[in-house]
C-alpha cells in the first residue's frame, strides 16, 4: 500500500517549518535458512543454501521549504555481505535509493501540486552481475486534495524506467497512475484513539525489452517449460492493483489489509491474478520492549497454469528485503539511550497454491540502530 509514501505526500502538503536531518545507521548479523531464495521441486536441480550475513545500512531525511512550497528528500543504503565461497557471492549487494519530493499550494484551496522524483539501484560487490540485481527510476505529477487532517485524495501520474540486470529482457518502462484515498473513520475526543482508512488504485503499462512468448503445446498436452516459443512481437503487460487498509491506532497500533493484483500480459505464461492479505500488530511490552508482528498470506494464480521461476514479473523490487511470499515475522527493539536501541527479528516464508514446487526460507537477525 506504499503508506509511508502517501504520509510524507500529505506531510508536504500541510504548512510546514525547516527540520533538521535525520541520520539513523543500523548494523547487524542473520541466520538466512535460503540465502539464494531458491525453489525447490521435482522439476529443479536446486538446493537451499544456508549462510550467515552482514548488514550494514545507513537513512538520511530531510525536510525544508523552496519557491513557496516544501520538499522533503531522503536517501538510504543497506549492504548485504553474505558467508561463503564463489557460489553465494552473488548475494552480496548494496542497495541504494533516493526520494524527493516537492508539494506547493494552490492558492487558498486546500490542494497541493507537486512532483516526486524517485531512484533505486542494487549494485553488486563481488559479482559482476550479482543476484536479483535491477534500477528502477521514476517521475510523478501529484495533485493532493485535503479536507483538514480527516480525509485526504492523492493523485500521481507519471513513468517508471527498470532495468533487469541479470536479464535484460525483463527490462521494462512504462505509464503509471495511482489514486489513494485516506479517511479518519473514527477518533475519541482526545485524539488518542483513531480508526482510519486507506484504499488505493494504481496501473501500469510495462512495455518490455524482450519478446512476448507463444503456447506451442497442444491444448491437451501437460504444460511444461516446452510450451514457450518466442514470437517476433514485443511484451506488454498491463499491471493493475487495489487494496484497502484498516488501522487503529491507541495503546496498540494494528491493521489488517487486502491487495488484489491483475497482470494481463501478451506473453504466455505471464498473466496472473494475486490475492494478498496482511495483518500487523505494534504494542509496548515489559522490560522496555516494543514488539511487531506481522503476517501476510498470498496466492498467485497464473492464469496459463504455469510458473516461470525466473521471471522478475513476480517481486516487487522495492527493498532487499522484499519477498512475495505468505510470511510470518516477528520484531523486537529496546531502546537503550536516546540515541541507540537494539532490535531482533524472525521470519519464516513459504509459498502457498497449487504449484508443485515448494520454499523455504527462515530468517534470524539482531542488530543495533543509532539514530540523530
């Protein structure tokens, strides 16, 4: 649902004062159970690989006003070093991306226009190509409607450019449009309870670089990865998603969501219809302890009734940390000064249908964060 994005839209768009920079650094180890996130199935020569990793990650913010209007800019990195020979060092990547943003009023109304610049690159250290690696840059038009602090409309319409490194005929660019409503459906009288809303529609027209496939099996004929003939024509996949959120926010913060995803592509074997849901919840704990947990539950159903495994159709390619999967996951942080804490995580993945392949993947990690 991209939430974060939507508040710092709105945050723009409200009267604001010059903040300082935000600097937050973070460190720690992890126990991943599939570093490679491999799949495994009666049809793949694959085995999950097991290895401790590094990170290392570093977030920047800042917010000012220029030319009558306010901007906001952030910039992160995080660094994955992984345990290993020659067979696990394409997984170590730095991530890096950058956000700007600039809303300006119009007139006495209570709308902002504005623009958002956005770039994300995974670079490679030890592999000339690297695992799961891409760029994806983005530029968007936005129109802000808001009706005091209760009930918010953002428009954004602009293009996307991503790049495949590791096949660039998964390459993609494209039109993209998203509108999301954001509604205060209940709040006690001190504030200090709220119910809210959030819905969203986006779609995406993703013109690729390679060549769509055909079906060149016999209708009756087991589908296999035999049935793929190229074509002369080029791919097009039009992406379309909606969700809807709820959250309450009071001595615990929770919410529960619904995404549905349709990707109707001219390709065979790339049009599926995915249903997501998501429930999180956020509450103090003894001991000075803050706890989340969060599950999601997923299911792809390809419409051509067969998976392609190595096709990044199917992840998101927002963070390293992304993975379209049912989940569970578990995090722990205490703070122990005003500028440190500590946190812990777990997680486990698994994906959920009909498809006979299987993951696994599970995941420890403790680390320390300093933030200014």
């Amino acid at each position: 649902m991209r939430r974060g994005v939507v508040l710092a839209v709105l945050a723009l768009a409200s009267p604001a004062t010059a903040t300082p920079w935000v600097v937050t650094a973070e460190g720690g180890a992890e126990v991943d159970s599939n570093v490679q996130r491999v799949e495994t199935g009666p049809m793949l020569d694959t085995a999950p690989v097991s290895a401790g990793v590094m990170r290392l990650g570093g977030k920047l913010a800042h917010r000012d006003k220029l030319l009558g209007g306010t901007y906001g800019l952030a910039l992160s990195s995080l660094a994955r070093f992984v345990a290993g020979d020659a067979e696990t060092s394409p997984e170590n990547v730095v991530f890096l991306t950058g956000d700007l943003r600039w809303m300006h009023p119009v007139g006495e109304r209570p709308v902002s226009a504005g623009v958002a610049l956005i770039a994300a690159d995974a670079v490679p250290l030890t592999d000339g190509v690297g695992a799961r690696t891409f760029s994806n840059l983005g530029a968007d038009g936005l129109l802000a409607l808001r009706d005091d602090d209760d009930r918010a409309v953002t428009l954004a319409v602009g293009g996307r450019a991503f790049r495949y490194k590791p096949q660039p005929e998964f390459d993609w660019r494209g039109p993209t449009a998203s509108l999301r409503l954001d509604l205060a459906l209940w709040q006690s009288a001190s504030r200090t309870r709220t119910l809210e809303l959030g819905a969203a529609v986006g779609f995406e027209l993703r013109d690729y670089a390679g060549k769509a496939f055909a079906d060149a099996c016999a209708m009756a004929a087991p589908r296999t990865p035999a049935c793929f003939a190229p074509t002369t024509t080029a791919r097009i996949d039009r992406y379309h998603r909606a969700g809807v959120e709820l959250t309450w926010s009071g001595d615990f913060v929770a919410s529960v969501g619904y995404q549905l995803v349709v990707i109707d592509s001219n390709s065979y074997g790339q049009s599926l219809i995915r249903h997501r849901g998501q429930v999180s919840a956020t509450r103090a704990l003894p001991f000075e302890l803050y706890g989340t947990v969060l599950a999601i539950v997923q299911l792809d159903t390809f419409l051509d009734g067969l998976v392609v495994e190595t096709d990044p159709n199917n992840q998101t390619f927002t963070s390293l940390d992304d993975e379209n999967r049912s989940s569970l996951q578990l995090r722990l942080g205490r703070p122990i000064s005003d500028a440190w804490s500590i946190e812990g995580r777990g997680a486990i993945w698994r994906n959920l249908g009909s498809s006979d392949n299987t993951f696994h993947r599970e995941l420890i990690y403790a680390g320390v964060i300093y933030t200014r």
